[in-house]
C-alpha cells in the first residue's frame, strides 16, 4: 500500500481568492504571497473563466507568467444584493518555477480548505475567516531554491510510483486515447511538432485541464536520438508547455508563446477563440456530447476536418492492443457504446484497409505460440495478485474507475458517483461479525490502491510505447539530416522525404509533420525542405512493404 507523506510539497509562492462583484466584475479580495515583487494582475480572470456561472463546482489548472496556477471554483447561493441569488468565487494558488511543476498535488487540500472556509460561517472581511488560509500557505510556501525536490523531474519510474501518482494526469491517458480513438496521433504529432493546440470545451473544466497534462506527457522526457541538438532556446525543457485554461485576457500570452516556438497546449470555454484561429494550429472540440461521436480534430486557419494518415496504423495497433489489455485487467469494456457510431465505423474501415495494405511494411512476423507464465503483466511487468480486483469477495467493481468519463465532468455527461455493483457471496450470507464492515473498508481502500497502480502500469506502458516510437522518429531524422552530434558547421539544406521518417509519402499531413521535426529538431546549421516525391521506387516500396 502506498505511504502517505506526512509533509505536503513546499512549492507554493501564492494563494489568493477571485469572486464575481456586481459592479467591479472579477475582482482578488484576498491575497497572500512570498514575495512583494510577484504579480497577481490577470488570475481573477483565469481563475474565474467563462461559462462557470453553470456549474456548482469545479477545478481547473492555468498559467500565470512563468508560474503553474492551480483553482478550485464554488457557486454559493446567496441574498446578498446585487449577486442574483449565486456568490462566484474561486481559491486559487500558484507555484513557484520548476522543471516540473505539479499543482495536482495541491487539489485535495485546496478543496478541503475551501470546505472549511465556506463552512466557518464567518464574514469574508474578517481576519479569523482566513486564519486556515494563512495556515495552509504557511506550511506549503516555497523556502529553498530547489523547492525541496518538489519540482525534480525523475524520471516516468519515481513520477508514477507510490504517492506521486495519487492524482496524476497521466493516469488518464488511457481514457484519452479511448476518447480520442486514433485521432490522437494526429494531436500527437502536432505536440511533438511544437505546435499549438487548443481543447475547447463547456463547463466544467476539470476534466479539460487534466487532458491537457495527460495529452502532453505524451511527448515529455523522450529519449531523442544524441546526435540531434534542439533548437530550442531553454534546453532543459522537455515537451511542449501546457498553459491550462484560457481566456480572452491571456491573449498577449498566447502571442509570446507562440513567438518562442517551443509549442503550447491549452483549454477554453470562450467561443471567441473559434473566430480567432490565427492563435493556435490544431482545434480539439470537446464541447459535443459523448454520444455523437468522438472530439472533432480541425487544423487551423480555416479549422478543416483532420482525423490520422495510414502511416499511424502500427503504432495506434500497439496502443489499442495495451487498451485492450488494460480493459480486459479491470474487467471494462473499452469504453465505446455497442452501436459504434458512422466516425467509428469509418475509422475501423480505415483501419482495416491500412493494415492489410501496409502490413508487409509495419508488422514483425508473428511470434511462436507461447503460453503466457504467472507473473507476466503489461509489456512484461509484473502483474498484479490474482486476488486483488476480482477473486477477492464482496469487492466493489467500478467501471472504467478514474477514468475522463467517470469523472461526470465531460460535455454530455450527467456528473455524479462512479456505478457500483457489488458482487454477492457464493452462498448469499452476509457476515455476521462486528467487524465485517471495517474489513470491508480496508478491502475497498486496499482495491483502490490495486486500481491505482493497474492505471498507473497501463499509463506507463502507453508512455513508454509512445516514447520509443518518438525516438525512432528522431533517429531517422539524424540520419536522414547527417546530424553527428558535433557543433554548427557551415550552413547547408537537405531534402527530407516523409518516407525516410516512415511516414505516408501522400500525405499532406505527414509531410507537415515531417517539416516540423526537421524545424523542431535538426541541427542549427542544416534547412530541412520537405518534398513528396512519388516515383516508381515509391510506389513499389509502399505496395510490397519496401523501404518504409
């Protein structure tokens, strides 16, 4: 069982309260900070965004300057004048810099403080009201430069392991890719290209703001080839950045990241931003109902329709075969309705015809039938006890537990609980002992430890799939390009074919992709120009499987 640390992270330079005034508007009426230089100008707005005048509650990460932000929001009914019978108010924090900022491990806490505030009955004026805000901020202000080890990256082993994955996006990756279906790789290529991407959504936008981690991760700390020097001007970031929520004020941000080229991934309500699409690259419409269909992928400026290229078959093959696995451990389904919708029929379709098609290119000979030992778990890790999820009596099942969907907070989604079933016993007698119903808790908070770390297995083996397919693609870039790893030489162009890189020669979207890495990745001193030429030799090599 996981340990609980008994000292919260110390990485905190800010904490502050934004309400909704009749006549000011957004407005900070309580602040608290390190240090006196520290801007708060703009976090009532990111912490208070459009729309969440429709929801009760909500939880949402954004980005001020160089600080990750964390905000917890609560709809309070009142008779004050001028509110309309709702108080709007928002307990936000933020973080200092790091490698590796993590304001989830702050949401627990900050929504039990918010509780506890709202509930002292005592008038927001008064000092005895933010007593337990000063408390909080006081044990968790950042007092050394390394923050502890709280903004340490250490590698995907120690992220997910023990406490640190309690309440980490990346547990929600594969729910993600369940969301998005192959699409992905086409938001994937789009972050590991540095570009920008926007989710938009409807309130709430908890589940948005996690996606938004859990989607980059995708490209964060690969192993790219050593012969490759980034061009980006801050080496020690890895992936794009994730900026959050946004809003309309976030404008003049948006500008100055985009300027540096490193890429950038962000969340929204506005729908202005649906008429703005010189601000980002690739739009991820997330504001239809689940029941429709998957998330609309459109690449900017004219927002086109864009799903995924042949050439993401084998490697969306291996991420479902890990979903499917993954599913068939927790004992739910993948989480597609059985009447799959005319986008899933046409996605399977596609996906058929590409497999045959590119099979004798993509797919290693079938391996000698095996019998699978004890022992064996996800791409060779251990398994979890066979006791622990579906032989132990009177265990609760969820499904899909800790999943977007579970979470009640995605467009189309009524929120609430998790289903619960419980399973009866073989003879259909309850326990009749004083004690059965502390064993059961202990039962059920050991289950959700085993759920934890089944998610967190799953999560890492989908990482790990996708970091190496991100390092085979950057190795043949330094082929492809000649990098040998030394410094800048004398300027010179090479002509990059996307089939060098494994990619559809006929793809527009492919030959995108392939420009961006060589603009992304190769060396200073070598112009990568992109040209699709289809010969004889291409066309042979993408029949019978040569050369891809």
């Amino acid at each position: 069982m996981a340990t609980v640390s008994s000292s919260p992270p110390q990485d905190v330079v800010a904490i502050f309260h934004a309400s909704f005034h009749p006549t000011q508007g957004n407005i900070i009426d309580w602040s608290l900070k390190a240090s006196d230089d520290l801007s708060l100008d703009g976090v009532e707005f990111s912490s208070l965004p459009s729309g969440l005048h429709l929801v009760e509650q909500d939880t949402l990460y954004f980005t001020k300057s160089a600080h990750a932000g964390i905000a917890v929001f609560h709809r309070r009914a009142t008779d004050a004048d001028g509110q309309r019978g709702a108080r709007l108010s928002s307990l936000g924090l933020l973080l200092a810099p790091s490698a590796r900022p993590r304001p989830w491990r702050h949401t627990a806490a900050l929504i039990a403080l918010a509780r506890e505030l709202h509930a002292s009955g005592l008038a927001e004026d008064t000092d005895a009201y933010w007593a337990p805000a000063r408390q909080f901020f006081d044990a968790r202000v950042a007092r050394r430069t390394d923050l502890g080890g709280a903004g340490a990256w250490g590698g995907w082993g120690a992220e997910l392991d023990g406490e640190a994955a309690q309440a980490h996006p990346a547990l929600h990756l594969p729910h993600a890719l369940r969301l998005l279906g192959p699409s992905a790789l086409t938001l994937y290529k789009h972050l590991l290209g540095r570009r920008r991407v926007l989710l938009y959504t409807a309130p709430p936008l908890a589940s948005a703001s996690v996606l938004c981690h859990a989607l980059a991760d995708m490209c964060f700390a690969p192993e790219p080839a050593p012969a490759l020097r980034r061009r980006d001007e801050h080496p020690g970031e890895d992936g794009v950045r994730v900026l959050g929520v946004v809003t309309l004020h976030d404008l003049a941000m948006l500008e100055r990241e985009s300027a540096r080229g490193r890429g950038w991934i962000a969340c929204t309500t506005d729908t202005m931003f649906l008429e703005k699409p010189q601000h980002y690259d690739l739009l991820v419409d997330l504001s239809a109902p689940a029941s429709v269909g998957r998330p609309a992928l459109r690449l900017a400026p004219r927002l086109t329709s864009v799903r995924f290229t042949w050439s993401d078959v084998a490697l969306w093959t291996e991420l479902d075969r890990l979903l499917r696995l993954d599913a068939d451990t927790n004992g739910a389904g993948a989480g597609a309705p059985w009447l799959p919708d005319a986008g899933r029929l046409y996605e399977d379709a596609c996906l058929l015809c590409a497999g045959l098609w590119l099979r004798p290119a993509t797919s290693p000979p079938p391996p000698a039938p095996r019998v699978r030992a004890r022992g064996d778990g996800i791409e060779g890790r251990p398994a979890l006890p066979t006791s622990s999820l579906y032989a132990r009596r009177r265990r609760r099942r969820r499904a899909s537990d800790g999943s977007l969907w579970a979470l009640g907070t995605l467009p189309g989604r009524a929120a609430g609980p998790p289903a619960i079933l419980d399973d009866a016993d073989s003879d259909g007698a309850k326990d009749p002992d004083a004690g059965a119903e502390e064993a059961e808790e202990d039962d059920s908070e050991e289950d959700a430890v085993l759920v934890r770390d089944r998610q967190a297995l799953t999560a890492r083996a989908l990482l790990q799939t996708l970091h190496a397919h991100t390092g085979a693609l950057l190795a043949r870039l330094a082929d492809a390009v000649g990098a040998n790893g030394e410094g800048a030489g004398a300027p010179r162009e090479v002509v990059l074919a996307p089939l060098a890189l494994g990619l559809g020669p006929l793809s527009t979207l492919d030959a995108r992709f392939a420009a961006w890495l060589g603009a992304a990745y190769a060396p200073r001193d070598v112009r990568v120009v992109v040209r699709r030429t289809v010969g004889w030799r291409e066309v042979v090599g993408l029949v019978f499987g040569y050369g891809a």
